[in-house]
C-alpha cells in the first residue's frame, strides 16, 4: 500500500478513535449503563466501520485501478469518479 | 442494566476482542500491509460489531421486555422468541 | 399476524411502492440507462426494504410482544419503547 | 450503458425475480400470514437486492473503469479483480 503520508494518517486517525470507542463501550459495560446508551456507542462504532470502509475502497481505487486526478482517459476518469461516489452511498 | 454476571462477562470479552482486532488494523496500517488485507481486517470487525448488537438487543429483550424462559404468557414468550430470531437473522 | 386494518394498507401500500419501484429499475435496465442511475434507483429500493422491515418489527413487538400503548407494566412498557427506537435506529 | 447481451439478460433475471418476491410479500399480507413469514420472505428480498447492487457495481468497474479480463496493465488488471471481490464481500 504506497499511500501517500496524507491518507495514512487520515485513516491512522480514523482507526485510533474506533479504539477509542470500543474503550468507551468497555468502560459502559464495566459501569454497568442501560442497554441503549451501550447500543447507541455500539451503533457509532458501526457508523466509523463503514466510514473507514469506504475511506479504504476509495484509496484503493485511487492508488490501484484509476484516479481520477491523473487518469489520461476522460471515460475512465469519469467511471472511476461515479465508482467513488456510489462506495460512499453504499457505505456511509 | 442488571444483566447476570455471565452476560456482562460474554459481552466484555466481544468489545475487548473488538478492541484488539483495532489494533491489528492500526498495525496493519502502519506496516503499509496491502488494502485487501487491511479491508479484510476491517470486514471482520464489521461482523464483530453486527454480532455484538444481536448480543445487546437479545438482552434487552430478555431483561427488559419479555424473557421468554420465564414468561407465563405463551404468546408473549412465542413472540418474544420469534423476534429474538428475527434479530439474529438481520444483525448476524 | 391480527393486525388492525390500518397496519395492514400502510404495509400494502409499502409493498406495493417497493413493487413500483421494481419496476422502474426494470425499465431502466431495459432502456440501457447508466449503471449509476440503475444504482441510484437500487439504493432507493434497498432503503425502502429497510423502512419495511423497520415498521413489520415494530408491528411483531406491539402486537405480539409488547405494546407500550397498553402495556400495564411501567418497565416493560419503557423496555418495548427503548426496544421499538432502537430498531428503527439500526434499520432506518 | 453498453454492456452486452448477457449482463442485461442476466440482470433484468434478477430484478424480475425480484418483482416476483414483492408480489409475494404483497400476497402474504393480503392473507394476513405470521410476521415472522412476511419478514423470512422481506429478509430475501434484501439479499437479492444485496447480489443485484454486487453485480451492477462489477458491471460498472469492468466496463468503465477496468476490465480485468482485457486490461494491459498488470497492476491495474490486479487492482481491478481485488476491488471486485472486495465488492462482492461487503455487498453479498
């Protein structure tokens, strides 16, 4: 993965707060709180997973089928930008 | 939450293994390990999360709602049974 | 599933839409429209199948469960309440 | 859209299969079946839409943005067959 540094520490950061949220969740069951405000910390856990997903698929698309930003064929250019934003739909 | 003492124990070690398979992500990523890998790292902490809140619902039901194991009323524990399945089917 | 006459037509009438809808994407596929407006078009069902399974859930826990409405038990009534939020929160 | 003959066929198969399982949701309604039934057969319905959406985005990648198949480019080639099976993982 030859990211540049950018993306690494943007999805370093994205990583390092789900971290965080889990010890959060952790910290609830340990403390023993009610069963929705667990699910709600559980629920935007889930929201970070599929953020983080389309962040990766993104990236991949980028760095290893076509960015959009360098790619020489306008058809490809276009596809792959319409391919991003159906990832983020259908992800986030 | 007044959850039995088994189930505080079985859902701490779900968020806690969660919490480890963040941090195989974050080390995959600082490796500049491949995306593939690092989705797929990613795809199973989405499947830890799905199973979590089926965990989380399941309890809520049981302890707050209607506990099909000491119910009276049989159609309350039916239903109570058949919407414990229904949410394992659309969250697992 | 007993329900009351009017669960029933918004159910059909949910359905019915979602049958509509169907039908649209199976227009567009025909007309050779783009892959991003067929998609478009999915996601629009697949949103609508969520809303479905949202309000049949929420039907099976008040008529079969727990209705909050009538419920006599305080605790169960609030339980059903928290339980019929947090399906629509994780369908919706 | 320019796919060929096959994908189309293929696909307006799925969307009248799918056509076919909202007439069955309608009809179990109208019959006044289980809610556990109506949400087995809607719970299909949301499958189905799962593979039809995999199946159009594989579409859209091999025909505007990289075929695998015909692509030049190993890199791009590999690129392009990992991101497909990546969709296929996460939509499936």
């Amino acid at each position: 993965m030859t990211h540049t540094i950018k993306d690494k520490a943007k999805l370093l950061g994205r990583i390092r707060r789900l971290k965080g949220q889990a010890e959060a969740v952790e910290r609830a069951l340990e403390a023993e709180r009610g069963c929705t405000d667990v699910l709600m910390l559980v629920a935007s856990m889930r929201g970070a997973i599929n953020g983080l997903t389309a962040e990766l698929m993104e990236d991949h698309i980028r760095h290893h089928v076509v960015d959009p930003a360098t790619e020489a064929d306008a058809g490809r250019a276009r596809g792959a930008t319409e391919l991003i934003e159906l990832v983020r739909t259908y992800l986030k």
